[in-house]
C-alpha cells in the first residue's frame, strides 16, 4: 500500500511540474498559475518533472541512484515553487513527503553498509581462491553417514571452502505473531568461523533491516526501522552460544566440504546419524545430524540454541530438503527452522535459496522482498 502511495506521489507531483512548462510556453489554459513564467524558467519546470519520473523509474528498479535523483528534482522544484509562491507553495508538502521517504531509505543503505564494510574485511583477510582439493582421505576420520553426505553433495576432488555466500527468500515470525516475508544475504568465513547475516523484511509494507554479526565468537543482533531506529538489539554470552549453533549449522546443511573441519569432534550414533561437537573459542555446542538413505542430510537436532527473547533453551532443529545441484555441489533447496517447545513444535522461519557460490572474491548485495 505505502509503495503505491509513494509511486502516486511521485507520479502526480511530476507531471503537475508540466503545468510550469505550458505556461511558459501558452501550451492551453494555464489558469492554475497566475504569475508569467519565462522559457527558461519553464524549461527548468519540465526539467523538474523530468527528473521526478527518473526518480520513479530507479526506485521501481530497486536502484539506489534514486536517492540522488529524488534529492537534485525536490531541490529543484523547491527553487520553482519559491518562484511561484502563491500558487505552489502546496508543492513543498509534496517535497517534504519525498525526502523523508529518501531519507528513511537512506539509513537503510547506510546500515547496511556496516555489513558490506565487514564483508570486505573477510574477504581480504581470507585470500582470492582456493587450490587444496578435498579427497577422500579428507573424509576417513568423519562417521560414515557423514562421509556418504560429503560424496552424496559431490564434494569430493573440488576445492576446499573458504567462504560462501548465500541468498535466501522466505517468510519469519515470531512466537504470537504472524509471517513477514524476507530476502537475506550472508557471507560466511571458515578460517576464522565467521557468519555476517542481513535481512531486509517486509512489515506493513515496510522495509525492517537486520543485521546478525557473529566473528570471532562474539555474536550481536541489530534490527533496526529503516536502518535508523533501533527495534531489538541483543549480544552477551547467551547470544555467542546461540550463533554458534546457527553458524555450525549452515556449515552442516550448505557447505558440506566444511565437515572435514579439525574444530568438529565426532562421534557416530547409528548408520543415518552422527552427533558432532563443534568448539570455536572456547565455545562448544552439539548436534546431531539425520541423514537418508540417499545420502542427504535432513535434519539437524540441538539442544544448546536459545530463543534470545526469552532467554530459554529449547531444542532447536532445521529439517531440509528438495536437494538440487547448483555449481557442481549438491544441497538443500528448502529448509525450515523450528522450536520445540514443551507444548509442541514452532515453525519460525521457511527458507527457500535462491543463491550459493563458494571461495567468493567479491562483494554482492540483495534488493528488499517483493
């Protein structure tokens, strides 16, 4: 709804700027205006309108050059509005509505540069490429269902992770509320385990950006309205743990060659399932992994996860499937996260991918949901 208020706002006040440019140039009746306008001017008044529209154009195109655009034509149109006062001045409601709605995505982009900035760091510190192929006597120590999931997702004679990158579309809510659809993309590093994670959600046709950070086992969560007002901001030790698990888990479920890691103790529970301990910094957690008889990974079992608004454990497990091959390795396509509470199960998160690439050199960003 608000995207169509904007779109209508930005639409209307444009071509209302050709009403300068008609004057200026006896195009019809311009009784709307009553103080003459020159040529010049009036090429300026359709210059306005012209600038408005491109500002229309690039926000459509989830362009961030819009920004630029909005601020240059509302600029402009102040200086003609000022001209006309007696007649236009209604116009400076109309420009005041556009910056603040740049200026809210602004600090959205400018949030979200904290993110890229970091990314970057993790990028440089970790090298340009991989050349250490991983072989098969990379996967002797590990169980034998594991070893058969690393075969399975075709891991085996590629290079070595070093990185991936990640987008993700699907739906979230919270314990009493209702879905929000989502987009994220995250960087995660496995020299130094590392998982950067933002989120741009939609809520009541709002864009809420929210960055999850976990380097060095230190973990912190910042949501904030449109980049600028903080919604919820956790970190401390129960935090730590808890991204600990979720960065184990996506070594688990979309980078299997990571398995092979010396951080993972492991210990086999029957043919389809092994429980791993994963310690970074002095932090361990567990989990047990189930497996099929193909070879695919479908869930993973933990009981060391908290739900940070509580500040409770419960046990927390990631049920995934649709498996498809994507640049030579083989994952999961579709994935859940849930809850178990003691009076039942919680679905809080569906994740669809829609990106993976590993050992990545560089830096890419994703447009808010639909």
């Amino acid at each position: 709804m608000l995207k169509i208020i904007f779109t209508l706002l930005l639409l209307f006040h444009g071509l209302i700027h050709l009403m300068g440019f008609a004057k200026a140039f006896e195009y019809g009746n311009i009784t709307q205006l009553t103080k003459a306008i020159s040529k010049p001017m009036g090429l300026l008044w359709l210059l306005a309108a012209i600038l408005f529209m491109a500002t229309l154009i690039l926000w459509w195109s989830k362009t961030n050059s819009w920004l630029l655009a909005a601020l240059v034509a509302v600029l402009l149109s102040q200086v003609l509005i000022f001209t006309s006062w007696g007649d236009a001045k209604f116009g400076t409601i109309a420009n005041v509505l556009v910056l603040v709605v740049a200026g809210l995505n602004w600090g959205s982009l400018r949030f979200e540069n904290t993110f890229r900035q970091d990314v970057q760091k993790n990028l440089l510190r970790g090298g340009a490429s991989a050349t250490e192929m991983l072989t098969e006597s990379d996967l002797q120590p590990l169980p034998v269902p594991v070893q058969r999931y690393l075969r399975y997702a075709g891991v085996v004679g590629k290079p070595k992770v070093k990185n991936m990158r990640i987008v993700f579309e699907g739906e979230m809510r919270d314990k009493g509320k209702g879905w929000f659809p989502f987009r994220s993309v995250q960087y995660n590093f496995f020299d130094e385990p590392t998982r950067l994670f933002f989120m741009k959600g939609r809520m009541m046709g709002m864009t809420v950006p929210g960055y999850h950070c976990y380097s060095e086992a230190q973990a912190t969560m910042d949501i904030r309205l449109f980049g600028w007002f903080p919604v919820n901001y956790q970190s401390g030790d129960l935090m730590n743990k808890t991204e600990t698990v979720t960065l184990f888990n996506d070594m688990c479920l979309m980078a299997p060659a990571s398995l092979i890691d010396s951080r993972i103790e492991w210990e086999t529970v029957d043919s389809l399932s092994a429980k791993a301990t994963f310690t970074n910094r002095g932090i361990s957690i567990s989990a047990i992994l189930y497996f099929n008889q193909e070879g695919q990974l479908i869930d993973f079992l933990s009981n060391d996860r908290s739900a940070i608004a509580e500040g409770k454990t419960y046990p927390f497990s990631t049920p995934a499937s649709a498996y498809q091959n994507i640049n030579g390795v083989t994952v999961m396509t579709y994935g859940e996260a849930i809850w178990h509470y003691p009076e039942g199960k919680f679905t809080y998160g569906k994740f669809n991918l829609k990106e993976i690439e590993y050992n990545c050199t560089d830096f890419r960003t994703t447009p808010p949901p639909n």
